[in-house]
C-alpha cells in the first residue's frame, strides 16, 4: 500500500505540470472558444527569457520580468495575429497558432540554440517525508502553486466583472458590444492573461524537465488531454484532469502487466514505461467517445 501511495502521490506531483498547461489553455478557451496549439512554445520562450535575466537578476525580479513578458506576447498576438481572423471561422485562428507553435519553437531556437540549460530551483533541498510518502520539495511547491492559480482564476471569471466581460465576449461578441463591452481589449486581456499564465508554467516546469526549446511539447500534448477532460471551460476540470493523466501515467508506467493479468490480457512487456506517453491520447480518445464535451464540461446551446 506505501509503494502504491508513492506512486499516486507521485502521479499527482506530476500531473500538477499537466494542470500549469491545461488552466493556460482554459483560459483562452473561455475567452476565445480557441484552442492555443502554442501555448506551449509561448512559454518556453518567455521561460528562455527569464533563464538570460535571472543569470544577472535575483529568482524574484527575473520571474516578474518573465510574467510580464508573457502577458505581453501573448496579448501582442492577439491584436496583431488573432484578431484579423476573429470574423472567420474559428478554424482559421486555430490553425494560425499551429503557425505559432512553429514560429516560436523556430526563434527560440536561433536565439538560444539547441543546447539545455539549467533553470534556477528556487526550493532546493532535501524531500519531505509526509505520512510515509517522499515528496520532493519543488513539487510540493508547484503542486501548491498549481491549486492557488487555479482558485484565483475561477474567482476572477465568477465573481468580477472582468471576468464576466470575458465569458460574454466569448459566448456573443455581437450581443457583448452591444451591451457595451470592449471585446477587443477583453480578448487581448484573455491572450495575455494565457501568454502570462504559460510563462509561468514553464518557468516552474523547467527546472524539473532542464530548459531546452522543446521541453513542453509533451507538456502541452498532455496540457490539452487535461483540458478536454475537464471539459475545456472548467478551471476545475482543468486541474483534475492534469492530476488524473499524471496519476493514470505514473500507474501504467509501474502495474500495466499487473493490469493485463487481471483483465486475463495474454500480453507482458518488458518496459512499461514506455507506454506512458500513449496514455495521453487514449484518454481523449475515450473521453470523447463517452462525454463529448469532457468530464465537467456543459453542452452549450446553440442558436438557430
């Protein structure tokens, strides 16, 4: 029973990742209805950023720096990306941030080569022993972090103002100008917020995974299985969803011949682990089979 508590827990430490980059994703959903298919590489750039600062900054002043920076590509890529497509259909934007992915990966690239890096552990030390179970102190530090964002951000879309402009513009841009909302400034603010929001998970990711310019690919890929299992507009599902895929992952990686003994599967492989990764998109693949609009998702109606 310990070792399967350690793996839970360890599961769950690194599903709080996953979480970091399905709450970015959510966030431009819920402002947009798109899916940023660039959040990831965003981040990794805004995270390079904070890397060249912080070698002559304090932690604190470089990782403020970053946010901001990030707040403002991401609301930059917005007005000057975004936008023009935003009367189209929102197939266009979608593919415009695959554009994006390749576009950031490609300049972080010739900036600061291919070569890792090591990002600053602002928690360093020995792990904690918490009723049996060793938890590394960064990932304890990242796994409450993850829960205070998450809490922030459903407040601000719940209960202001702000975040009710944002939801209405979402929802009717038509109908939330005529009612006197800035939907531009409102989508810009969502972008920035996102762009903010995926530096921040990439600078917290980076000193687990070691700063390269594709470190998050795999993080993003499990980003949005977490976000579709959370229904895609659920700051809650959200963060279940990335705790679940990192428990679910953790799990294969360790008892997947266990589990085909007990479902009387003839099958018994060497290495386990290595079957983590198709985790990711078999859970999408079953979530949408099952509930089309993810585990605490709402079909929206649709007018006509």
């Amino acid at each position: 029973m310990d070792e399967f508590a350690q793996h839970t827990v360890s599961g769950v430490m690194t599903g709080s990742l996953y979480a970091l980059m399905a709450l970015a994703l959510v966030i431009i959903f819920r402002a947009t209805h798109v899916i940023n298919f660039a959040q990831g590489e965003m981040g990794t750039f805004t995270a390079f950023m904070a890397w060249s600062m912080m070698l002559r900054l304090p932690y604190v002043v470089g990782f403020g720096f970053a946010v901001l920076i990030g707040f403002v590509v991401g609301a930059l890529t917005e007005r000057l990306l975004i936008r023009p497509l935003s009367r189209r259909v929102e197939l266009s934007a979608i593919i415009m941030t695959v554009g994006l992915f390749l576009l950031f990966n490609s300049v972080t690239l010739s900036i600061y080569g291919g070569d890792p890096h090591t990002f600053k552990d602002p928690f360093s030390g020995p792990p904690l022993d918490i009723l049996g179970v060793t938890v590394g102190r960064y990932n304890l530090y990242v796994f409450v972090f993850t829960l205070i964002l998450a809490t922030g951000l459903f407040a601000l879309f719940q209960f202001t103002k702000l975040g009710l402009a944002m939801r209405a513009t979402a929802a009717d841009r038509t109908t939330a100008e005529l009612m006197g909302v800035p939907t531009g400034l409102m989508l810009m603010l969502g972008w920035g917020l996102a762009g903010a929001m995926g530096g921040v998970a990439a600078m917290l990711i980076a000193p687990i995974v070691v700063l390269t310019p594709n470190m998050m690919f795999f993080v993003l890929v499990f980003g949005i299985t977490a976000a579709v299992l959370g229904g895609l507009n659920s700051f809650g599902g959200a963060l279940v969803g990335g705790f679940f895929v990192g428990v679910v992952q953790n799990w294969v990686g360790v008892y997947l011949n266990d589990i085909f003994d007990i479902i009387q599967l003839p099958l018994n492989v060497e290495a386990p682990n290595q079957y983590r990764d198709v985790v990711g998109v078999a859970l999408i693949i079953l979530v949408l089979l099952i509930r089309p609009h993810g585990l605490f998702g709402k079909e929206e109606a649709q007018r006509v």
